[in-house]
C-alpha cells in the first residue's frame, strides 16, 4: 500500500541535511602478510609465486628482505632518503616532489616484532626494467609505502532525510575534501558515485522512480591461504603472541612461508578437526 502511494509522488521533499568532516586513514608500514593478500586478492599472484618474486627483487636491491611481521619504521629509518629515490619516477614524481617540498607525514605507529623493518622500496625501478609480476609487485611496495607517508584522505560524510508521500527516506553520501594517500592509491578512493548534491531543508527534487529490491543473503566463501594468516595475525595465533607451553608455535611469517608451498586454494577443514569441533558443543 505505501509502496504504490509512493509512486504516484512527484517529488521528493528535504527534511534535514547533517555534513561531518571524516577521514580516512593511510595503510600501516607494509609486512609479509599484508603483501601476500594484496598479490593474492588484487594482483592474482598465488603466495608462493609472490614470495619467490619479492626474493628476487630483493636479491637485486629493489626492495628491503620481504619476510617481515612488523609494520613499524624505527625513529632512525631513513624515510626521506627512500622517498627520494622516487622523485624522478614517471609514475609517482609529482606526489613524491610534493611530499618532499611539503614534509613527509610520519607513518602510523604499528607493531614492532623485532625482526625486520617493514617492505620498502630501495630505488626506482621501471615497468619497461622489470617487467610482468616482478614490476606489478614493485608498483605495489612503492605505491604503498608513498601512502605511509601521505596524509590521511579527507572527505565531508553528508546525510540527507527526505520525505517522498508518506514515507520518509534517508540517504548517504562522501565528497572528498582532500584525497591525501589515495592519490597514489587510486584504488581506495572514495567513489565519485557516492557523492551528493549540496542542499538544505525545504528543497524538493523530482521523483525518477520508486521500487521495491528484494535481495537475499549468501553463506560466506572459503578462506584463502592468505585470508587465513591475516586471521592469525589478527588474532595472535602463534609466535610470542602465545604464552606457555605455545610459545614455539609457528609465527604468522613462518606460517606465511609454509603456505607459500601450497598451491592458491580454498582452505578446508579436515574431517579430524571437524568432528572435534562438533564434539566441542559448539
């Protein structure tokens, strides 16, 4: 019923607007995890063929040693001079040349794990130098560790309510303020599509259509190896994170380097493990 007089309105009527200023944060100093799921989930490149390609960038001198859990520089690391190495880059000169002129901002404080600073670049490579996956994993590391030290994107969370008939509807919106780190990962961005036209209360807009959706939920996908590590990193499962008798465990980084043998598949739970944990009540 309010569905149909719904739809012989005309216009849709503003009943409150709210604007807030938002952020939206830079990513944390790179580790081996975070580098494993973004070759497996953006770049298409299976753990182990993204560890064997950060190795041989490594061996080379693009890069700094890719097995590493800690995702914060010391005071000491050279951010600056490693910036620079990239003011010449065709890709990235006018976001670097700025963040130099301008001032770097200090990364986000992350964890320390005591063994390797994060995955940085180590001078500027080409696509045309590199070529294939080694340059689209190279692109990566750079890109992310510019976005470290970038501001944080900027952008005004805008609310309208407004009135249609009988019923009352709320929308949401981003307009970017200030894009920050997202310039140089055009990925994050906010999308252009989620903008909103600027209004106020009492302002009325035609009516295009009225429908109704209806949609239905779907059971989850099986984890991936490295959807998996990023679970127990999260949630400190294995190396110190774990006390007692746990404590020679696996760490996230080992268990990284364990999945890196396995082929780019589904994990699934072995009917052992499974039955345990019926047994288990839960």
């Amino acid at each position: 019923m309010f569905l149909n007089m719904t739809k012989l309105e005309k216009e849709a009527q503003v009943e409150a607007t709210s604007r807030k200023e938002k952020a939206k944060q830079r990513p944390l100093a790179l580790n081996t995890v975070e580098m494993l799921r973004v070759a497996s989930s953006s770049l298409g490149m299976g753990p182990q063929h993204a560890m064997q390609t950060a190795e041989r960038l490594y061996t080379q001198g693009y890069i700094s040693y890719p097995r590493t859990e800690t995702t914060h520089y010391p005071e000491n690391f050279d951010l600056k001079g490693s910036l620079r190495q990239q003011a010449n880059h065709p890709y990235w000169a006018d976001t670097v040349k700025r963040l130099l002129a301008e001032g770097i901002n200090r990364p986000r404080k992350g964890h320390d794990a005591g063994d390797h600073p994060p995955i940085t670049p180590m001078k500027s490579a080409t696509e045309a130098e590199l070529g294939g996956d080694a340059w689209r994993l190279y692109e990566y590391i750079t890109r992310h560790f510019i976005a470290t030290v970038s501001h944080d994107c900027k952008y005004l969370q805008s609310t309208i309510s407004f009135r249609i008939g009988p019923e009352l509807f709320t929308c949401s919106g981003k307009t970017v303020l200030s894009p920050g780190f997202t310039e140089v990962m055009p990925w994050q961005s906010v999308p252009l599509e989620e903008s909103l036209p600027t209004c106020q209360r009492g302002d009325a807009f035609p009516v295009g259509e009225v429908k109704m959706l209806e949609k239905q939920t779907n059971p989850p996908d099986y984890l991936t190896e490295v959807e998996l590590i990023t679970l127990m990193e999260k949630h400190g499962i294995g190396g110190c994170a774990c006390p007692g008798p746990r404590a020679g465990s696996v760490s996230s980084t080992q268990a990284s380097s364990l999945l890196t043998k396995l082929p780019r598949q589904p994990c699934v739970p072995s009917p052992a493990p499974l039955h345990g944990l019926v047994s288990g009540n839960w």
